[in-house]
C-alpha cells in the first residue's frame, strides 16, 4: 500500500525540484525579470547579465535535478 506522500521520497522529489526549477526559469524569462539573491529584481533590459546569469542557474540546476532522478530510478549499469 502506498502512503499518501511516496512522490516526496528520495528519486522523486528530485523530479519534482527539477521541474519547478525550470518552470521558474521559464516564468522569468516571460516576465523579464528575475530574482537574484541578495541583489532583488534584476530586469532582462537594463541588467542583461545578471539576468540571463540567473537563468542559465535556475535551467542548469533544474537538468542537473533530473537527470539525478533518471539516474536514480534506472539504477547504476553494472
């Protein structure tokens, strides 16, 4: 019998993280900004950088995340 929370156990709530890291990234760039962390709202038109910066973290860790599930659920080749 499954309990009520087994999406929160160990693979999958890196699936989980890893789609809202990336729904983030896809919610900021739509907005043209970005929270960047003891910095505020960075602007995509008047701080380009920091701003892409920001999303380049938020895509990257949302792939690192899943994958990691993938790689959890599959198993180690032997």
């Amino acid at each position: 019998m499954l309990d009520g929370f087994w999406f929160l156990q160990q693979p999958y709530i890196f699936l989980i993280l890893g789609v809202i890291f990336l729904s983030v990234a896809e919610v900021e760039i739509y907005q043209g900004k970005a929270w960047v962390r003891f910095n505020g709202w960075v602007y995509r038109s008047k701080e380009p950088k920091w701003f892409w910066r920001q999303i380049v973290v938020l895509c990257l860790g949302g792939v690192g995340l899943i994958a990691r599930f993938i790689y959890e659920v599959s198993g180690p080749a032997n």
